[in-house]
C-alpha cells in the first residue's frame, strides 16, 4: 500500500506540472489568437482526436491488461507477442488513414465548421502515425507497472509543444497563422514523444516477436474501447460542426459562434476536467490493481481498490465544485480576460462530478472486461447529446452544451455504477459519501457567496477569487472532517508512524 500511494503521488507531481504547463499554454494561445483562432484549432484538433481514436484508442489499455492477465496467469511467453500484435494492429489503422486525409483532405470538408481548419488540420496528420506508436509504448510501460518514463515522456512532449507553439506564434501575423503554428507545434511533439519512447523501450530490452497469435485477442478486447472512444470523439467533432451551425441558425454571427465555441470548449472545458486529469494519474495506478486482483479472484481486494477509487475522485472533485461555482466569473476574466469562460464555469460546475465518475468508473470497468457494456452505455448517452445540441441552441445559445454533456457524463455515470455493483462479488460501499460530499457542497457554496460578496468592492477581483476560494477550501475540508469523510485517526496513525 506505501508503494502504491508512492508511485502515486510521482505520477501526480508530473501529472500535474504537465497539465499546469498546459493550462499556461492555454492562456497563451487564448491571448495572443483569441477565442477564434482557439475555436480554429480546436476544430482541426476535434477531427484529429476522431481518426487517432479509431487508429488505436482502444489498443494501449487492452495491451496493458493482457500484459497483466499473462502476468498474473503465469504466461510470460504470451507478453512481447501481445506488445508487437499492439503496435502491428495500431499500423494497419493508423498508415491508411493519415495517407487518406493527408492527400485527400479537401474532400472531407463537412468534417470542419470552418474551411480554414483543414490546413491546420493536415499539418497536425502525419502526427497520427508517431502518436498512434507511442500510445502502445505507453500501454508497455502501464502493464509493466513502470510509471515513471511514461510520466517523464509525457512531460517532456507537453514542453516540447509549448516551446516550439511560443516560437512559432510570436512569429505569426494573424489569427489563422496563430493557429496554423499551434497545429505545427503539436506534430513536432508527437515526433519527439515517439522517439523518445522508442529509445527507451528497446533500452529496457524490449523486443518484437512474432505476433499473429495474439492479433485476434488484441482486437476482440480492443474494438469495443476503441468503438466507444470512437463514438465519444465522433460526437465530439459533430458537436464542432454542428453547434457552430445552429449557433448561427439561432441569430448568431460566423465570428460570434466560432468565438462562443472556443470560450466553452476550447477555454472552460478544459479547466472543467482538472478533476479528472488530477485522478488519472491515480487511475493509472490503480487500474492495473483493479486488473490483477479481478483475474485471481481477490474480491476483497477489488473491493476495497474500488471504493478507494471511488471515494477519492468524489472527494477530490468536490473541492473544486464550489470553487468554480462561487469564483467561475473571476476565474474566466483572470485567465482569459472576458466573461464568457467564466460563466460557463459557472453554469457547469456541477459537471465535474460527473467527468470524473464517469471516467473512474468506465476504465475501472474496461480493466475488467466489461468493454463491450461501457460502449453501449456511452452510446445511449452520446445520443441524447447530440440531441441536445442540434435542438436546444435555439433556447439556451452555447449553453446547450452543458445539457449534452449532462447527458454524455451523467447517464455514464450511473449506468457504470450499476454495472459495478451487478459484477463485484462484494458491492463497493460509496453512496452514503457521495450524498454528503454533494450536501456538503451546498454551504460552503453559500459561504462563498457571503465572502465573495463582502470582498469584491474592495479588494478586487484576483484577490477576491484567491481569498474566496481558500476560505471555501478549509470551510469544505472542516466539513469533511466534522461529519466523518475523513478518517481522522488513520492519519494520525500515519503521522506517528512517519514520525516513529
């Protein structure tokens, strides 16, 4: 258990930096390309993620998992096959599919709200290949239980990004040039991730063997995640094209929809899943536990792994519930200067609690087999998403977002955690803790609102957000703490054992 919470809290430290590298990154482009030109290349990055799902999104995690069912069943002879059938399976996908897009690009217009998106898009497309590669080194290093390249890699290529898009927009003369060097510095860090995880995959003496034995399991596991992955970057890109267009339809601009997409999805949304990108890292680590002790039967042990997993992501997100409910307005004008962001912050607050369930849940799930339910379920609620965005721009403008990703998260979430209960032998106990931490959530929000209130005439809007939120914080974490969230003697235990 030291060990695990160890590797956890490594593969935290680089979690986080990346994506706090990434945030800053975000700030950047959103002050120097504005929200159109955000909207632009999320466009072209939305169509990117479509094709690098259905070239191998669903290959790394089942590579991961056989690597740990042989493991665990004592079949070491089976593992380098699994890992060559992984990368052989990713080329046949991914080799035809660049080459078609990157010569035959124009042809597939209706992919992009804005015309001015396909060239971005076919600078970010050979990416695909060197990417689609290193996402199966990757799902090596996650059933290896090596957490520490990967993390390493992972920063590194968000530096790599960063410094190359700096140089390259400070050199750029407008919007669309902005955009178009984003996308140039993206491809250049897909290269280097690549081959720094090559070098160190055949530096730990990894080999490629013969694989043909393992094709057919490989894509039997496989082909579910990556259809329901599929189907979540699909809906993805039809939002990108389709809610733009209704926008317009309901009275907006061209220039006004494109800027009210950016704000929500390529500036809120990515704030939204702090959450979620804080407990992968957690994820990461658990899920090849979750694995292990679902094929040798140690149900306590899955048990316990689960409730762990679950009451964590509920705790962790809760702090930030309120802080974007009360502050969502002053976070929006801190980062990116305007309203728009942070009243969509606002407004989706909520949502968080559902991006992270929903994630937790579906890879806890697809550790156990169960991928072809998980696709099911995310179909359904990608239906209702896409129902929302198509008919609800005309009553609640870009917010009708909001709702679809109500949909797409929130029916997940409950459909995966009764699936959970139906397949552990020994039902996870979580219920009790998630309705308090919701309750809980309710004062300190009111708290918040008193505070935020009092300060903001007088200190200004930074500190007010800065001050708010720390008050809320220690408000909230008093709350866990006076109503038994936390287990108070388990740490003291700790400490005095650190201490010892």
């Amino acid at each position: 258990m030291r060990k695990f919470f160890k590797t956890v809290a490594i593969v935290t430290v680089f979690s986080t930096s990346e994506k706090f590298l990434g945030f800053l990154y975000r700030i950047y482009l959103s002050r120097t390309i504005g929200s159109e030109g955000i909207g632009l290349y999320q466009v072209a990055l939305s169509v990117f993620g479509l094709l690098y799902t259905v070239s191998c999104s669903g290959t790394p995690v089942t590579v991961s998992r056989l690597m740990t069912k042989y493991k665990a069943e004592n079949r070491p002879d089976r593992v380098a096959r699994v890992i060559t059938a992984g990368i052989s399976v990713t080329l046949l996908f991914a080799l035809p599919i660049a080459v078609i897009f990157y010569f035959f690009a124009q042809h597939f217009g209706f992919l992009f709200a804005d015309l001015r998106c396909i060239p971005i898009f076919k600078i970010i497309i050979p990416g695909l290949i060197f990417t689609s590669v290193y996402s199966v080194l990757r799902g090596v290093f996650w059933g290896n239980k090596d957490f520490l390249p990967y993390s390493i890699i992972e920063l590194l290529e968000e530096l790599c990004m960063i410094i190359c898009g700096i140089v390259l927009i400070t050199h750029a003369s407008g919007v669309y040039q902005g955009a178009f060097s984003a996308g140039v510095a993206v491809l250049i860090s897909y290269v280097f991730s690549f081959t720094l995880a090559s070098a160190i995959f055949f530096i730990k003496k990894n080999k490629l063997v013969n694989p043909l034995s393992e094709i057919k399991p490989i894509l039997y596991s496989s082909v579910p995640i990556t259809a329901m992955r599929t189907a979540h970057s699909f809906s993805s890109s039809l939002v990108s094209i389709i809610l733009p267009m209704r926008l317009v339809t309901a009275g907006y601009t061209k220039a006004q929809a494109m800027a009210s997409f950016g704000a929500a999805l390529g500036q809120a949304m990515p704030l939204l899943y702090t959450p979620t990108s804080l407990i992968n890292s957690f994820i990461l680590v658990l899920v090849p536990e979750i694995s292990e002790n679902y094929y040798k039967k140690n149900y306590r042990s899955l048990k316990s792994d689960i409730e762990r997993a679950l009451k964590f992501t509920i705790f962790l997100t809760s702090l930030f519930v309120p802080v974007f409910w009360v502050c969502g307005s002053e976070i929006g004008i801190i980062i990116f200067g305007g309203h728009a962001c942070g009243d969509y912050l606002t407004l989706s607050s909520f949502l968080m609690l559902f991006m992270s369930l929903s994630t937790i849940t579906t890879s806890m799930l697809n550790s156990m087999g169960m991928e072809n339910k998980t696709l099911i379920y995310f179909i359904i609620s990608g239906f209702f998403m896409l129902l929302s965005v198509y008919f609800l721009p005309k009553y609640l403008g870009i917010y009708a977002l909001i709702v679809g990703y109500v949909f797409i998260y929130g029916l997940a979430t409950i459909l995966n955690l009764r699936l959970l209960k139906k397949h552990c032998k020994y039902p996870p106990s979580y219920k009790k803790f998630l309705f308090l931490s919701v309750i809980l959530i309710f004062p300190t929000a009111l708290f918040g609102f008193l505070i935020k209130t009092l300060l903001l005439s007088h200190t200004g809007i930074f500190l007010t957000a800065v001050i708010c939120s720390i008050l809320m914080l220690s408000f909230l974490l008093l709350l866990f703490f006076g109503f038994g969230l936390i287990d108070v003697d388990l740490i003291k235990n700790k400490l005095k054992r650190k201490k010892a």
